[in-house]
C-alpha cells in the first residue's frame, strides 16, 4: 500500500509539473500573441494616416486641375505648390500660422503635415503636403512647436530643400505627462526654396495635435530682398 501511495503522488507531481510547463508556455505564446497585436495596431494606424494624406492629396489636384481648366487664363497667375517653379508673389506680405488638429502616428524622415491654417498671407503654406514654398526672397523667422505624448520622445527638424536647419528634442520619456518644445530659425531664402518639418527619430512617441496650437509650424518675412 505504501509503494502504491508513493507511486501515485510520484505520478501527481509529474502532473504537476506538467500541467505548469504548459501554462508557461500558453502564458508566453499568449504575450508573444499580444505584442503582435500591438505592433500591427501601430503599422495600422501609420497605414491609414499615408492612405489619407495621399487620397487628400490626390483629391485637390484633381480639384486644381478642374478648376484651372474650367477658368481658362484667368488663374495662371494663381500658384500651385507642386511645380517647380513658383512664379514670384506680387505681395511684400509674407506670413503664415498652421496647427495640427490630429495626433500623428509617424515614422522616421516622414514629413508632419499641419493641416489646419490660421493664417497664409502670401500663400507659402500648403496643407496638402506641408511645405512653405517661398516666393518672395528675403529674410525670414520660421518656427515650429511639437507635442508628445505621455512617456515618449520624439525628435524633430526644420529642412530647406532637403537641409537640415533646425532640430529640437521634445522627451517626455521619462514621465507620465505631455511635453512640448519649440524651435526658431532666422534664414535668408530665395524664390522657390521648399520648407517642412520632418520627423528625426521616434522613441516609440506620436506628434499630438488638439487644433489648439499643441503643435504648430509658422513663419513670416521680415526683409525682402533684391532679386
């Protein structure tokens, strides 16, 4: 009765162990499971945001193009953003103010798009791919703002025709709160100089926009200069 009784508690801790090495391993395939879940939640979210950049895009140039050919002479005087060489303006008054009204999922040396305007006189801005194309040469003040998320990080730039020109940091890596910073250049640009905002480097961080100026990307002429 003795051997019966060890063999069978012998045989209930092999059980056991059993039935736990299968939990941990249900355990791990389940956490393994979860962080894809999460990774293709984010590729997602950076999916859509491409889709609905370039279905808007799309949009408006096929609205440009329509408009132009339904008003004939009367609008080739009217600039648009996508040529290659943006006619001079006739205004001296240069100046712009854009917000972001939605939170950005975006990856590294994508551009942010501020796709709410305040303010566009002289018409440099474009919401619909977010650079400022100058068409008066001078001096001018460019600043932008970013804002990100609870314990992320996120670096930014400010680049003319594809040159860095200003960087900021905005960390909120190391709290549980939003952080927001600011960056200014003082530049001399010429007529058809392209200016945006991009993304440097992600630490697992979002760009947030509230329409409320939580990010925002401005600038504005302070002396025109000969051509």
């Amino acid at each position: 009765m003795a051997v019966n009784a060890i063999l069978s508690l012998f045989c209930m801790t092999l059980v056991y162990a059993e039935d736990e090495n299968r939990i941990q391993t249900l355990q791990n395939d389940v956490d393994t499971l979860r962080v894809m879940v999460q990774q293709l939640t984010t590729e997602n979210k950076l999916y859509k945001t491409n889709m609905e950049l370039m279905t808007e895009k799309m949009r408006q140039l096929v609205e440009t193009k329509f408009d132009r050919e339904l008003s004939g002479p009367k609008h080739q005087d009217k600039r648009l953003l996508i040529t290659d060489q943006p006619p001079v303006s006739t205004s001296h008054h240069v100046a712009f103010y854009t917000q972001l009204t939605k939170t950005l999922h975006l990856a590294t040396q994508q551009m942010v798009v501020f796709d709410h305007i305040e303010l566009n006189h002289g018409n440099a801005y474009s919401s619909l791919d977010g650079e400022c194309v100058c068409t008066v040469q001078g001096t001018y003040v460019l600043s932008w703002t970013i804002t990100c998320s609870d314990n992320t990080a996120i670096e930014t730039e400010l680049v003319v025709n594809g040159i860095v020109k200003g960087h900021i940091f905005t960390d909120a890596g190391d709290h549980a709160d939003y952080e927001t910073n600011s960056g200014t250049a003082v530049l001399d640009l010429k007529v058809g100089d392209r200016i945006w905002i991009r993304v440097r480097h992600v630490y697992n961080g979002q760009i947030v926009g509230n329409g409320h100026g939580s990010s925002t990307f401005s600038g504005f002429l302070v002396n025109q200069q000969a051509i």
